[in-house]
C-alpha cells in the first residue's frame, strides 16, 4: 500500500505576513493609521490540531454572535480568515480613562492552515466570548499500484 501525502513548501511571502503577525504582537498597539482610519486589532487566539482536525479558538468578547453582521470566518486556500467589529458599547459618553486595554472597532486574524482540510465540513461557535472553529482534515486517498508482473500473471503468463 502506498499512501501519497500532498505538502506543501513554506510560501516566502507567507513566512514574512507570519513574521509581521509575531514582531506586531510583540509591539504596543498602533491606535491609528497614518489616514485618519482605525487599524484592525489582533484578537487573542489559540491554534492546536487533534487527530483529526485543526482547532482555532479566538477571544472576542462582546459580539451578538457568529450570525450577525459583527464576524467573517473564511477558509481561503491554507489560510483561515476572521475578520470582525467589536463595537464600543457607549461612544457618545464622555469618559476619563484610568486604564485602557480592551480594543473596539475592526478586527481581523488571518491563520495558515497546515493541512488540507475539507471546508465544507467546518464548524463555527460561539460561546461565552470564544469562538470555537473547526477544520476537519481532509481524508487521505491511498493509491496501489500494480507491477508489470502482477498484471501478466492474471492473463496466465508464467
């Protein structure tokens, strides 16, 4: 039995987006762009693989839920994209802040896929301020192959 397992080499263009997600996790965060708009803030998230999925759980409290307008999650090729808004949930007060550390607005994750995985079976939900998404693996397809003399023998040569 030969089993034909399909992977993938590391995209440069991907390794350096992984990059600038690690080096922008480990910078303060940037309250504005340069044009006047608000940037999209990371939220904090979790990505582990089981037998037989990859498993990514993302903390955003504060949505409605996964059925409103408020979050995306699309599978685009090997990378899984969560694009959302967290709303504030009182803009027109007026507040002094003594700390600050719960972002609003835009927020997006995007996240390599390791393995192929059948999108048509993925699962989102969320509970309790988690978003729970799971990408079940594709299954392996197992090829035999025939040799030259295995083939003569089942027209009777010898």
């Amino acid at each position: 039995m030969i089993v034909i397992r399909r992977h993938r080499p590391r995209d440069p263009e991907r390794m350096q987006q992984e990059m600038e997600v690690v080096f922008r996790a480990l910078m303060p965060a940037q309250p504005a762009v340069s044009n006047g708009q608000h940037a999209l803030w990371r939220p904090s998230l979790e990505v582990y693989e089981t037998d037989d999925a990859l498993v990514v759980r993302v903390e955003i409290a504060g949505l409605d839920g996964i059925d409103g307008a408020q979050l995306s999650v699309v599978v685009d090729g090997d990378r899984l994209v969560v694009r959302g808004e967290r709303p504030d949930p009182s803009p027109a007060d007026r507040r002094s802040y003594h700390e600050a550390r719960i972002p609003y607005g835009a927020f997006g994750a995007d996240i390599y896929i390791p393995f192929p995985v059948d999108a048509d079976r993925t699962e989102a939900e969320y509970h309790n301020g988690f978003l729970r998404i799971v990408l079940p693996r594709t299954v392996a397809r197992t090829v035999y192959s025939r040799r030259p003399e295995e083939a003569g023998r089942g027209q009777g040569a010898r």
